[in-house]
C-alpha cells in the first residue's frame, strides 16, 4: 500500500488556516492565509504558488487530489550530452552528462514530469504571487529542467557560469525572448502574461550551448506540480467537481485523465508512462 504524498509547506499553512477559519466560505481577500511568510518556497516547484483567487471558493467541502507519475517498462536509451565544444561547461562534469529528457527514479516514477488542473476552475481567478521563479544556469546546465509558475509571475533568469549564454524562451508571439546573459550579468526578470491554450509548457533553450533545454509550464491558477525525486505530486484542497488532470513529460507528451472529486474525498490518480516516447515536442 502506497503512502500518499507528503504535503509541502506551503500546502500545510493553507490547510492550518483553513481549520482555523473553522473551514469558512474562502474569499479572494481572506484566502491569502500567511502566504506572504512563505516566500523562499518560489525555490521549489512542487506547486509552490500563491491562493488568492480573484473570485469566491468555497472550501468548507474541499477535497485532495494526489497522486504518481509511474513509469512502466525499461526506459529508452538516451544519448549522454556532449559538451566539448566548450572547455569551461565540459571542466564542470565528471564523465558523461545525463541527458535529462527522461529522468526515472529509484522507485520507478518519473521526475520533471508537470501535472496540473487543465479545466474544472473556469469560475475562479487567480492573482500570481510576488515572488518569482528561478530559472538558473549552472555548469552550462538549466536548473531546474522543468519549473511551473502562474501566468503574471515573474521569472528571474541568472547565470553562475564563467561563460557566456543567450537564453531563448520560445514564446508565443510578444514572448519569445532573446536574452544575453554573459559571465556576472546581473539577473533578469520576465513574465509571461497567460498561460498556453495548448497546455505544454513553454521551451527555453540556450543559442550559445545547444544541449542546453528546460521548459516553463504557465499557469492561470496554483494547481500544479512538477515531480521531483519520489515522482509524486498533489494539489492544494480543491471544492467538489469534475476536473480534467493533465500530466506533460518532455518525451510522452500530454496525457489527460477526467475525475468527480466528491466532497471531503482523497482521491489518488497515477499516470503511467512507457513504451515508445512519442509527442512530448508536439
């Protein structure tokens, strides 16, 4: 039997406040809870983002979604990334650099997969935090490989390399960004706007280093996840209904599952990877 995932910190203070509000209507002006506190979460990604919906919700009947992104099978076998056109990013690894296309976990799930509520919340707004996410590049590698942020949010883009890069986020129109960031640039800042009617997170590539790839998963509310090392995710307490669940991994694509949360219910999906990758670029 499989423990459900642990929730983040930032999932505990909204939980704690909700009780402590004695599970009252949630308006857009109270549903701010603490989360001002809780501003270095933007580091990490598993679903980090801030609940204030625009829009009342009520949470007195809420229920969880949570769940795995499993991967089936033995996974493809992916070329190791060559990096010997450049001596500084080929000096900063030992041997060969994992191609981070598909990442699979000890526990046979899936890292770096991005998991969100892609329809079920059309009544409700959100505003983005404050805070941004951070997209780095270190040892000619980006970090984090796959991030999520709220449509509005910003993006702060640094480099810690003695190298020069060119970040290239591969936008819609009015967003696909061309940034120079040579060796001590200062950080910059970006937003996007809205978030994509397709789903797939937006790509972002390096036109110095052509190994170099992450995508940015844009979102019009808090509802989403990226895997990390045990490939679990879960989602903020959500009121009863019928919700689409997506799951989109670099290789695989996007996948989509339709669920009835019931009121006060814990309800476990799991997705299931495997076989030939196909669509994860499409």
């Amino acid at each position: 039997m499989r423990i459900p995932a642990r929730s983040s910190p930032l999932q505990r203070k909204v939980e704690q406040a909700l009780r402590r509000r004695g599970a009252a209507v949630i308006a857009g002006f109270g549903l701010t809870f603490a989360l001002a506190a809780c501003r270095h979460q933007h580091r990490r990604q598993e679903n980090r983002s801030e609940l204030r919906p625009a829009a009342p919700m009520d949470l007195r009947l809420a229920g969880r979604i949570y769940g795995s992104v499993d991967f089936d099978g033995a996974p493809p076998a992916l070329p190791a990334l060559k990096m010997s056109a450049d001596p500084f990013c080929a000096s900063h690894h030992q041997g060969a650099v994992a191609n981070p296309e598909l990442e699979i976990n000890a526990n046979h799930t899936v890292r770096d997969a991005f998991v969100y509520v892609a329809h079920g919340l059309g009544g409700y707004r959100f505003r983005p935090p404050a805070w941004a996410v951070e997209l780095k590049q270190t040892g000619c590698m980006f970090q984090p490989h796959v991030l999520g942020a709220m449509a509005g949010q910003k993006i702060q883009i640094s480099s810690d390399d003695a190298t020069p890069h060119n970040v290239h986020f591969l936008g819609p129109p009015g967003a696909d960004w061309n940034l120079a960031l040579p060796p001590s640039a200062p950080p910059q800042r970006r937003r996007f706007p809205s978030s994509s009617a397709s789903g797939k997170p937006i790509e972002v590539v390096c036109n110095v280093h052509p190994w170099m790839r992450a995508w940015i998963g844009i979102r019009p509310n808090p509802y989403f996840s990226v895997t990390g090392g045990n490939g679990r995710y879960r989602f903020p307490p959500l009121p009863p209904g019928n919700y689409t669940i997506a799951v989109w991994q670099e290789l695989y694509g996007l996948r989509q599952r339709q669920v009835k949360l019931l009121p006060h219910s814990h309800l476990r999906l799991d997705f299931h990877l495997g076989g030939r990758p196909g669509g994860g670029n499409g």
